[in-house]
C-alpha cells in the first residue's frame, strides 16, 4: 500500500505536468504544443546531463557520502547547464522563443533539486512521505496552473505556475534533510572524486538514453514541422507516463534489492529482481494494450481535432510502453551491482540503431515513422540491457 501511494503521487504529478502540454495545444493548436514538446526536447537532455544521475548513484552507491554534498554538486551543474542553455536561446539559435524556454528552465531546476531530495527520502526508507509530498506538489501545481488558464493568460503562465508548486514543496523539504545532524559536514578525502567518477558512467548513460527518446522529436522537427511534432509529443505522453510509472516504482525497490545483496547475495538479488521484473512487464503488457485502444479516442477528445491518429499509428506507442517495462526490469539489478558502464553500452546502442533508422526514413518523416524510430531505439535498450544481465552472473558480486 506504502509503495502504492509513492507511484500514484508520481502518476499524479506526471499527469499534472500533462497539463502543460494540453495548455500549449488549447492556446495554439499542434503548432504551439510542438514548440513546447521542441523546448523540452532541447532542455531535457542538457539538465539530465548536468544531473550526472545522482539520485541513483546516491540510492544505488555502496557506502555513499554525505547528502549535502550530493545536493550541491547536482545544484552547481544544473546552474551552470541552465544559464548556458539560456543564453544560448537569447541569442536566437534555437527555434524555441525564449518566453516558451526560459519558464521550463526555471521548472527543470527546482524539479531537479526536489527529485535528489526524492532519493535521499526514498533512501531512509520514508517512502510514505515521499509519496505524500509527491501528491502535495501535484495539487500544488494544479492550482498554480489551473490559474492562469482560468484566467485566460498566456500558457507559459502555466509553466511558472508548476515551478512555483514544486518550489513550495522544495522549500519544505530540502532545509530538513540539508540539516540532517546524523551526517558528518565535512566530505572525507575521495568522497568528490567517487561521487563524479560513478555519476560520470551513469550520467552519460541517462544522457544518451534521453537523446534516444528525444530523437524522434528532433526528426520530427528537421523533417515534418511543429504540427506533426505537437501531434507525436500528445500521443507519446502515453509512453512518457509510463516509463515514470515503471522509473517510480523501480526506485521504490530499490532499497529493498540493495538490502537484498547485502544479507543474501547476488543470488538471491537476482531471485527478488526477477519477481519484481513479473509485475513490471505484467503491468507494461497491461499498459501496451489499454494504449492501442485507448489513444486514438482519447488524443483529438482531449487534444482536440488537430490530434487525430489511426489505430495503426498507436501501435508503435503501445510497444514502447511494453519495452520500457522491460527495460526498467532489467535496470535494477544491474543498479544494484554498481553496473553502471552496461547503462552506456546499452544507451549508445540504442541512440545508433534509432539514429540509422532515421537517417534511413528522414524523407518520410510523420507521426507513425517517428513511433517506430522510437520502438527501434528501446528494443536495442532493451536488448542490451538482457546481454548485460545475463553476463552478471558470471561476474563477483
């Protein structure tokens, strides 16, 4: 039930964020909706690169050092990341005007900071709180969306709204667990260079991952237009909201499998994995099915006429819900075994095999071939990510 309520607060809040979307196609139709889903797919990748994925390297690292110190790199690189990607976007370069931009910036940096504090919660094992803020921030954000929108305001209101929201939340949260008086001040000697040295490997690997996600947005936007783009960023929402779902409840195992290795070993790490990999793609097969039915209806219901597509057109979106569930089945054990350089392997793998699937159909760019470069792209992750736990039982624990 305890875990239950952390994913559903991670669906609340994806969900809410949803809204976002849908507030950029009611004010200007698949054409805004695709220069929204553009900047995300510019800024996404850049924060998650400043990120070095510390949250999992902190929930994940044997014998991790002190929080504080995870919390200030994670500022200091998205700080840094964020203000070059601004001043980048005022000098025009982007297609993305900075008032569409600059809100999402400002969203990315708090999201960022609340989502390590996420992990160090997750980390002592308060995953019920965890889940109560989660759910507090998505009411938050509602209403800080719900009000511009009301009133008629422009949607990038809406964006500074859910900042705002996640800002509240922030300021409830980090200052207790920055003071946490059980944890020494001072980093010991090391300490930076083993926090930088995993967050490195994992980082580059979620890095490249999100660049094989964003693909399809950027082939979308080279060949197709924003129209088409806007389409494909409403319909993949449905993958989007799933991969959080699986990513939620992934990280609310993974305590428990790195208590696992310790008491028992690797053995009984991959007994438990595996029995965590049955619900995971269970509910990814589940999830895959209520997408092909449910899309086409639901897309020009909420989105509006502009949004329509074909039960065909849903299928690539339906398999990429399965190979995502997949995919995070096999992620976790392979966190667990600090394996972060199989995340890279994995990752570069499926960047190539979606980049030459593009390349290959860049003159026939439209909703369905962006689906598939999408479906290519998680199959080669998902792929790899089998090779590499399948070697870890032939590897020290």
């Amino acid at each position: 039930m305890i875990r239950l309520l952390l994913i559903s607060g991670y669906v609340v809040r994806a969900a809410v964020q949803a809204l976002l979307l849908l507030a950029f196609a009611r004010a200007g139709g698949a054409a805004a909706a695709g220069e929204f889903a553009l900047a995300f797919a510019v800024s996404t990748p850049v924060v998650i690169t400043a990120e070095l994925a510390l949250r999992n390297v902190y929930q994940t690292l044997h014998n991790p050092p002190a929080f504080r110190l995870f919390f200030l790199i994670r500022a200091g690189l998205v700080t840094t990341a964020i203000l070059i990607l601004a001043i980048v976007a005022a000098t025009g370069w982007l297609e993305v005007r900075p008032s569409v931009l600059l809100p999402l910036l400002m969203l990315k940096y708090v999201d960022s900071l609340l989502d390590i504090c996420f992990g160090k919660l997750q980390s002592l094992g308060l995953v019920r709180a965890t889940g109560r803020l989660l759910w507090l921030n998505a009411a938050l954000s509602l209403v800080a969306i719900g009000v511009p929108v009301g009133l008629g305001l422009q949607p990038e209101w809406a964006v500074v709204g859910s900042a705002a929201g996640s800002l509240a939340v922030l300021a409830i949260v980090a200052p207790r667990l920055l003071t946490d008086q059980t944890e020494r001040w001072a980093p010991l000697p090391g300490d930076l260079s083993r926090i930088l040295r995993a967050g490195l490997t994992l980082g580059t690997a979620q890095t490249l991952m999100a660049l094989v996600s964003f693909l399809p947005a950027y082939y979308l936007a080279t060949a197709a237009g924003k129209a088409e783009l806007g389409v494909f960023a409403a319909a993949q929402y449905a993958v989007t909201l799933a991969g959080l779902i699986f990513a939620a409840a992934m990280q609310s195992w993974l305590a428990d499998a790195r208590k696992e290795l310790a008491t028992h070993g690797s053995e009984a790490l991959r007994r438990h994995t595996r029995l965590v990999g049955q619900y995971l793609v269970g509910a990814g097969l589940v999830g895959g099915g209520i997408t092909v039915a449910a899309l086409p209806i639901l897309l020009p219901a909420v989105f509006g006429g502009q949004f329509e597509i074909d039960r065909f057109t849903a299928i690539p979106f339906a398999l990429a819900v399965v190979l995502v569930s997949c995919e995070s089945a096999l992620t976790l054990p392979l966190l667990v075994l600090n394996r972060y350089a199989s995340r890279v392997a994995t990752a570069v793998a499926g960047l190539v095999a979606a980049t030459i699937f593009g390349l290959a159909t860049i003159s026939q760019a439209s909703v369905l071939f962006a689906g598939w470069l999408m479906v290519i792209g998680l199959t080669t992750r998902a792929t790899t990510s089998f090779v590499a736990y399948q070697r870890t039982h032939d590897l020290p624990s």
